[in-house]
C-alpha cells in the first residue's frame, strides 16, 4: 500500500527558499503568483492489512524522522488501491494532517 508523506514549515516560520523562488517568479514575470512555501514528499511502500495502519505507520514515521515538529507539519495521503502514482490521474486516497 502507498502512503505519501507531504512535510512542509509550519505558516508561522519564515520560508527563505520559498520566498527566494517566489522574488524568481515575479522577476520572470509571474505577477499573479503570491506566496510560495517549498516542502518535501516522500513515498513509503507500506506493508498493512488496512489503510488505518498505513496511515498510523507513516504517521509514527513522519513523527520521528521525516518531519520536525518544531517548524514542520506533515499531511498523509494513503492509496487504497495497490497500484503505482501516474502522472495522469491520482488513486483513491485518504488524508491526514498534523498541523501542529
């Protein structure tokens, strides 16, 4: 089962990268952009009988190593169906937030 992990700084910490990309954007002409906050994915291939336990799983994961909970919150998606992401269309999935 596949669950994907998105982490991204808490809204109350300065983002430098994001906010380096965002003065880019608008130098390149891209008015209609505003804030941009950069953030990390990961894909975990997880072993469970359910999607409840993938979500606990990625979630005691992204606890401990994946996310710093001082700065960072992380939301988990979990794919129901046992099949591989396509740039095309997205599987089923559940979410969960830690916004902390």
């Amino acid at each position: 089962m596949k669950a994907r992990v998105f982490v991204t700084l808490k809204p109350s910490v300065f983002d430098p990268q994001g906010q380096t990309i965002a003065d880019a954007l608008h130098s390149m002409g891209y008015s209609g952009i505003g804030d941009v906050r950069q953030g990390k994915f990961f894909e975990l291939d997880v072993q469970s009988k359910s999607p409840d336990q993938a979500r606990a799983l990625a979630a005691e994961v992204a606890d401990k190593l994946l996310a710093n909970p001082v700065i960072e919150s992380y939301r988990i998606e979990v794919d129901r169906k046992r099949c591989q992401l396509s740039a095309i269309s997205w599987p089923s999935t559940e979410s969960l937030r830690a916004d902390g």
